[in-house]
C-alpha cells in the first residue's frame, strides 16, 4: 500500500479526483496523504513539503486546489502534517492567524460559489 501511494505523488503531490465540482484536490489530498504515511513511515514524505510550502496563499491557508479560495479543512490538513517537519514556525503561525481573521477568515470547504 504505501509504495502504490508513493508512486501516486508526482513532484511532491498527491492529486485526487473525487469527483467534486471544485475538481480535483491537490493541496487537501497532499496534506491528508502525507500525515497518514509520516504517521505509519517517517521520512517518506520530505519531497512534500516544499510545493505546500511554495504554494501557501496570501492569507496563510492552503486550498482544495489552485482554483478555489482556502478552506479550513485544507488548511488543518496541511498543518497538520507540516508540524511533524522542519518548517519555519512563521509559516504554520501565517496559516494559523488567517484562520482568525473575520473577514477573510478559512470557511468551510463548499460553502463559496463556484
């Protein structure tokens, strides 16, 4: 299982297609992927961490993909598996304060008009 999942990543990304009229998830199924496999194998994931890093919206959160705005879910993923890493803390402290912001706070996945 977890060589068929490594071979699924292509430049560090995991891509799924879900079938979501948001189309298919990068930054959510990289986040999500990557934490389950660090959790079962530590050290597998490293190619992973710079295309989030690089890929971070101007908020601080991540989104389902480049088509769609932030979303706490994503953005809980993503953090979630960067905090096992050696990341610089500003980058999960941007992420974390965007979340608080009452204007352009992370909604729910889905709850924007596509």
């Amino acid at each position: 299982g977890i060589d068929f999942l490594l071979l699924q990543r292509q430049d560090g990304i995991w891509e799924e297609d879900f079938g979501l009229r948001h189309g298919p998830s990068t930054w959510w199924s990289t986040g999500y992927v990557g934490r389950l496999l660090d959790k079962i194998k530590p050290g597998l994931t490293g190619e992973s961490v710079e295309p989030l890093l690089r890929d971070q919206n101007d908020n601080g959160g991540w989104a389902y993909n480049a088509g769609v705005p932030p979303d706490a879910e994503t953005t809980a993923n993503v953090i979630l598996f960067l905090g096992g890493k050696e990341v610089p803390q500003k980058i999960i402290t941007r992420a974390t304060l965007g979340s608080t912001n009452p204007i352009s706070g992370y909604r729910s996945r889905g709850s924007e008009t596509p």
